[in-house]
C-alpha cells in the first residue's frame, strides 16, 4: 500500500496538483453527464481534470481495456463498453470506439475527442468561474508536443495493469457507487483506479483537496466511509472476483468492436 501511496502522490505533483475545483462567483450547475473513460487515458484524465476544475459531476462508466493489443477491442466481459459504442454510432462518430466520450443529456451532445470535450464543458458550464493559470497553461485549448507527456505522465508512474487500466472481473452494482474525491489527490487516484478495473458504476462528485478525501457511498450494501484503505477493502470484499488482465492478454474472443492494432505493435508481432 505504501508503494502504490507514494506513486500515487507523484502522479499528482507531475500534474501540478491540477483538477481541484475553482472559484465560482455562482453556483455550479447540474447538467446530466455521463463519462465513459478509463482511469490510465492520458486524454480522459484531460476531461476529468476539467470536471473538476469546473465542479461538475458526472456519472462515470468505466471501460478498462481487456487487451493493449489493438484499439478499440472489447469482449463480453465488457460492461460498459457496448453501451459507449451504441451512442458513438448513434451521435455518428467514429466507427473505431475511442475514450473518452462524454454524452451530456442536458445539451443533447455526445463527443468523443478530449479537446471538444473541454471546450464544450468550458463554453456551457464554465460562466462564472476563475480558471486557474495552472489549468490553461496544462490544458490549453489548442493542442501542443507537450500535451501526450504530461498527460501521459501520472500513468506512467502507476503502471500496473489493476491501476485502471486491465478490466478485473467484478459482481456488478445495481445502483451507481458515490465518489467524492478531487483528481489531484493520491486516495481518491486509488478509489477511482479500483472502481475503473471492476467497472462499477459511479458518480464522481468533485471536492477540494482540503476535504477529508476519498469518501465512498455504496448504496448497494450501505456501506459508507472516508479514506482509501477501507474504501479499496470494501470493493476487493464486495465487488472483485478476481485479478486484473495482463499486460499481454490476447484480443477477446469473439472481438465485438472494431480493433485497430498499434502500426509499430503490428510490426512487432509480423502482422
């Protein structure tokens, strides 16, 4: 636990502590948002430092990967990567699944690209708030070389595949879980790692780093705490059937999405 601790709080200084919520000289709104993501995206950390910054909450779907072999890949382990496919066709993105995707009920919009994504929320959500510097200059609205490292950065310093990257097969939750937590802060990293790879449905709601963090509410079975470590035990105890995929699990079969493998992975492996 102390490993995974002090690597998480690394991940968060490499982000400059980015995604608390700022000023707001009004009350944040309440638009319906749902987030289909997983916790490893560099570009889905984009759009949830966002949510933060903005104050909004979301109700998270999580779509850990079941294979690094090719994009877009899912099998019927999956839960809720179908349902992101069905509403990319149905708003006319791309065929090939890609995350993050944001459908927001209230504006009547489904997006898939990180940079629409902000911009979107920044345009509708963002009257009457502060942006703090630190957000503009790490997420600024047009894209520059540095955006993929920094963004890729916290992944890197938590590489292992049950650090909301590989699936883990879970007992699913009727009801969706309640996060509060901030994205900067090292607990809630792990709370949300562990809900991404047992894909349970949650709904995200931002706090400042000075709360007490995380605090997890599970409706399921009325359990309710603060801190990660009983956080993490409870969803280990309750939800988890097992241990996360590899790094090197085969593509699912069958596959039902349309899987693009990596041009320099193809080459690897004489495809």
């Amino acid at each position: 636990m102390f490993v995974h601790r002090l690597s998480s709080r690394a991940a968060g200084a490499v982000r400059l502590w980015n995604g608390e919520p700022a000023r707001r000289s009004t009350p944040a709104p309440t638009p319906e948002l749902i987030l289909f993501e997983y916790e490893a995206s560099p570009w889905c950390r984009r759009v949830r430092e966002t949510l933060g910054v903005l104050g909004l909450a979301a109700l998270i779907k999580p779509c850990p990967r079941e294979t690094l072999r090719a994009e877009g890949a899912f099998g019927a382990t999956s839960r809720h990567r179908p349902e992101a496919a069905a509403a990319a066709a149905e708003a006319g993105a791309s065929s090939r699944l890609s995350f993050p995707l944001l459908v927001d009920r209230t504006a009547g919009v489904t997006l898939s690209d990180s940079a629409a994504i902000c911009e979107h929320l920044w345009s509708l959500y963002g009257g009457g708030v502060e942006r703090p510097t630190l957000d503009q200059a790490l997420n600024p609205r047009r894209r520059t070389l540095l955006d993929f490292p920094l963004l890729a950065a916290p992944s890197a310093l938590r590489p292992w595949p049950e650090a909301g990257l590989m699936l883990a097969p879970s007992e699913p939750n009727q009801q969706p879980l309640l996060l509060y937590g901030c994205e900067a802060d090292a607990g809630s990293r792990l709370v949300r790692e562990a809900l991404c790879s047992l894909q349970l449905e949650y709904r995200s709601q931002p706090r400042p780093l000075s709360a007490p963090l995380p605090a997890l509410e599970d409706p399921n079975s009325g359990f309710a705490a603060f801190g990660a470590r009983q956080a993490l035990e409870h969803l280990d105890r309750t939800h988890r059937t097992g241990e996360a995929l590899g790094w090197l699990a085969p593509l699912p079969s069958p596959n039902l999405g349309e899987a693009r493998m990596h041009p320099v992975l193809a080459r690897l492996l004489g495809r």
